[in-house]
C-alpha cells in the first residue's frame, strides 16, 4: 500500500510540474501533504515537513553563501579571460558554442560541485546563446550531463563517496575500472554537443560575429563595467584557489566555508558599505528563488522519506527482482538506477537503497564494488530531478521553468546513461556473471 502510496505521489508531483498545473514550489509543498493526509499521517505530517527542512537547511545555507561568493567573483571580471579566450574560439557558429559549452563544463565539473560548474559555465556561455538566439536549454543539459559524468564518479564528488563509504569501499579500486567509462561519458557528452549544435545550426544559421572594433561581440558580452576589479584579478584568483582546496581537505562545512569566503570577497572588492549592499542586492533574487525551492523540495523529502513510503518502494524493488535475473544484478542496478536516483536524494539511494542492493547481491556472489560502481550510473537521470539544489539555480539562473529543461533534457539523460552502462559493461567496470 505504501508502495502505491508513494509511486503515486511521485508520479502526481511529475505530471503538475511538466505539465506547468503548479509550480515547483507549490508542487513540491502540497502534492505530498495531499499524500500524506490520505495515507493516515496528518498527525505527524508537521513534524515530518520540519525533519526535511533541517535536512535541506545545511545545503540551502551552502547555496545562499556559493550564488553570493560566485555572483562576487563574476562581478570582478575574474572569469573573463576565461569567457574572452572561449569567446574567440567559437564566434557566432552554434556547434562551436555547443561543443564549447561541453569542453568548459565537463573542465569545471572536475572540482566535483555543481554549483560552481552551473555559474562558470552559465556566466561564460550564456551572454552568448541569447546573442545569436540559440535555445538556453541546451546549455542547460550540457552542463548538468557534463556534472553527472565528471562530478558522478569521481571519488571526491558526491555520489561515489556516499557510496564508497557506505559499503566500506577503496577509494581506488572503485575509481581505477571507472576511469574508461568517465572518458566515454565524456565523449559522449561532446559528441551530443554536436548533434545538439547541428540542430541549432539548421535552426538560426551560423551567425558571423565582429572581433575588432567598437561592435566587437565580445567587448558587448564582456561591456566593462564600474564593479569590474582586474587589478584584483591574481588576488581573487588565489582566493578561489584556497576555498576549493579547503573544500576538497575538509578544513570544514561548505556552507560556512562560503560564507567565509564571501564575506572576504567582499571586503577584498568592495570595501565600501554602499557598494556591498549593492552587490548582495543584485544577486538575492537569484539566490532567494533557489533557497525557496531547496526548503521546498525539504518538505517533499521529509514526508517522502518520514512515511517509510521510500523505504517501501526501495523493498518492493527489490522483490520484484526475479532470482533467475541474479547474474544481471549489476546491469539491473545501474537500469533502475535512473528512476530511484531522480525520485531520491543521494543520501536517501546510497545510504538507504544501495545497502540493500549490495546485500541482495551478495547472494549471487556479486562484489559490491560492482554495485557502488553501476549505482552511478544513473546520475545523468538524478540531477535532472527538482530535489537536486544546484539543478534548481542552474534553471533559475537561465530564467527557465524546470518542467521545461525535464522535457528537452530527459532523453539525453537517459542515453548518456545507457551509454555509460554499455561503456562499463565493455571495459569490465561491471560483469554480467555467466
């Protein structure tokens, strides 16, 4: 019953939010109180709602602090060499700007968070998509495929190491056999640049874009501007530079490292009150929109998660697996994968599902390296979902509804999926016991 109870209401909240009935917001509120009332658990519904709101408050804090700190940097022109040097290379040709979408988020995406690949890559690409009119989602889609394949499997993203610590994995011996599916990731995800760009290139045409003059295109995109800050440019740098190492040693939260962080970002750029308020007024309507959304989506995963609806779809699946399908154990995982990680948080999976899956396993003499590494494989699939927080800013800081970016991304996630898996499956990072 709890089963069907929780199917529904996830299939429910899918449908109002792709079909723009409600908006996420409201979805992600109502749809499982609706839900919850009928399954019996209105008694205990304020506190479930509040359990996922602390949950979600730490990566809420996190975002606030990372759209502050990076909204700084972007406003100093520390990026700009970067975007100029891009800029140059793709002019005003659609696959150009496809594939260079790719090459520069698949780049970032290797610091292993989202946030700061969604606001590099948005703040270098996205001035010059609505300059020759190509279409905001697939930069959208490159960007988010390009985290799923870079940030997904590497040991120090998010993903592998909840699923290399819950099943007391080494980091290594996980990592090493990925490495050739990563690549073919990779390359797929370029190569779906491509095809993306060639539609693109049909649609609007290879616009010529002027280099020299006063109608340069990227003197336009990079206009100068009275917050920009070059001679601060070698300082900001190092200071990026120090919170992603502190970040990757874990000298401490996230959320606190980038409030510090914006906090001396500020002071370093703009040590006048008046200028302060300025800069932190121009980016809170961005950052309030995500954070609106990230408690939102706290109390769909609290009540989701509190009713033990999650845990009953994760034993039904189970169930169902027949136990003649034993030997195709890892490909099942990495399949059913893509619909468990977008209807879950990572923690909710691999701390809750993936043990299981593991344990089943074991039962037909399967490695749970095997199981940690096709539990990936889905990711593509889960930073689609709406309770993904950087998923939420990334759309946000394109202006688009993400019921739009699920309808245009969704078969590119889903492929970029298979193929990893049919990557994995040839290179023997997964087996298929015979």
């Amino acid at each position: 019953m709890l089963s069907l109870l929780g199917l529904s209401m996830v299939v429910m909240f899918t449908y109002l939010i792709m079909t723009k009935r409600l908006s996420p917001v409201v979805a992600l509120t109502v749809v499982p109180i609706v839900f919850g009332v009928l399954g019996g658990f209105a008694p205990d519904l304020g506190k479930l709602m509040l359990d996922g709101i602390k949950t979600v408050a730490p990566s809420a804090a996190l975002l606030l602090f990372a759209i502050m700190f990076f909204g700084i940097m972007i406003d100093s022109g520390l990026f700009d060499p970067l975007i100029r040097r891009i800029l140059q290379t793709v002019n005003g040709n659609p696959v150009k700007i496809a594939i260079g979408t790719a090459v520069l988020s698949l780049m970032v995406a290797l610091d292993g968070d989202g946030t700061t690949t969604y606001m590099i890559t948005v703040a270098a690409m996205w001035p010059l998509y609505k300059r020759i009119g190509m279409n905001p989602l697939i930069l959208a889609c490159l960007a988010m495929l390009s985290l799923s394949v870079m940030s997904g499997m590497t040991p120090w993203g998010g993903p592998a190491t909840r699923a290399i610590a819950v099943l007391g994995l080494d980091a290594s011996e996980y990592f090493i056999p990925m490495v050739p599916t990563m690549a073919g990731g990779a390359l797929w995800v370029v190569f779906t640049a491509w095809i993306l760009g060639r539609k693109e290139l049909k649609r609007i045409g290879n616009t010529h874009l002027k280099i020299g003059g006063n109608d340069c295109y990227i003197k336009a995109i990079l206009a100068d501007s009275p917050h920009k800050r070059p001679r601060l440019l070698l300082l900001n740098l190092l200071l990026v530079i120090a919170l992603m190492a502190a970040l990757v040693i874990g000298v401490m939260n996230a959320a606190v490292l980038f409030m510090l962080g914006f906090v001396v970002a500020l002071m370093i750029n703009y040590p006048r009150l008046e200028e302060q308020k300025e800069r932190i007024l121009s980016h809170s309507g961005n950052a309030l929109t995500v954070v609106l959304l990230v408690f939102a989506a706290g109390v769909f995963a609290g009540i989701f998660s509190g009713t033990k609806m999650v845990d009953s779809l994760a034993n039904t699946l189970v169930e169902m697996i027949p136990t003649s399908w034993g030997r195709f154990f890892p490909l099942v995982v990495a399949i059913t994968s893509m619909p468990l990680t977008f209807v879950l948080s990572n923690d909710a999976y691999y701390f809750g599902i993936v043990p299981i899956l593991a344990q089943a396993a074991a039962a037909y003499g399967i490695d749970p390296v095997e199981i940690a590494r096709a539990s990936i494989l889905g990711q593509p699939m889960h930073l689609m979902s709406p309770l993904v927080a950087s998923t939420l800013l990334l759309v946000g800081m394109l202006d688009r509804d993400i019921g739009d970016f699920q309808r245009f991304a969704w078969k590119w996630a889903m492929l970029t999926s298979l193929v990893m898996t049919l990557v994995a499956l040839l290179t023997g990072a997964i087996n298929l016991s015979i």
